[in-house]
C-alpha cells in the first residue's frame, strides 16, 4: 500500500469514526419548529394559512409576477401582504434563535 493510500485510509476511517457534530441552539429549523408548535397549540395556523392563501389570489399574483406577465388589479396588495406576513415570520424566527 502506497504512502498516500494509507495517508487517506487514516483519513477515512478518523472521518468515520468521528463523533457528529453538535447541532447549532441557532438552527433556523428549530426555531421555526419551535414557532410552529406554539401556534398549534394557540391555534394560530389557521391565521397564517389565510394570510399566505390570500382566498387564491396570492398564487395568481406570483405568477404573474414571476412570468412577468402584466399585473392586474389587486395584485399590489396581495403581494405586500404576503410581504408582510413573510417578514413577520422571519422576525419570530430571529426572536426564536435569540432566545
């Protein structure tokens, strides 16, 4: 076996044998876990789902948007509440992670 085969299969097998790493306390995941858990139990979802449904019309003005199609009436507004909405939940989630 040559210098470097045994140079990589002491490599192989300390990576194999190393312990995993520690999860970050600031995993965004967690937090948004931990953020949906307290919603459920305030019964909150239902809040959110409306607020990103936007009775349909979130999804038409995306579309638009992203196909860069012409926008119609509405469309402005829907898409500043789904902003809202958006920057609400990453600003609980940064709230989360600090905690």
């Amino acid at each position: 076996m040559s210098r470097y085969a045994r140079q990589f299969a002491a490599a192989a097998s300390a990576y194999d044998n190393a312990s995993p790493p520690e999860p970050d306390d600031r995993d965004p995941s967690d937090a948004v876990a931990a953020i949906a858990d307290r919603d459920i139990a305030n019964w909150n979802v239902g809040e959110v789902y409306e607020d990103l449904y936007g009775e349909g019309q979130v999804a038409g003005a995306l579309d638009r948007l992203m196909c860069g199609t012409r926008a119609q009436f509405g469309d402005e507004r829907v898409l500043q509440n789904l902003r809202r909405r958006l920057l609400a939940l990453e600003s609980d989630v940064e709230r989360e992670m600090a905690s």
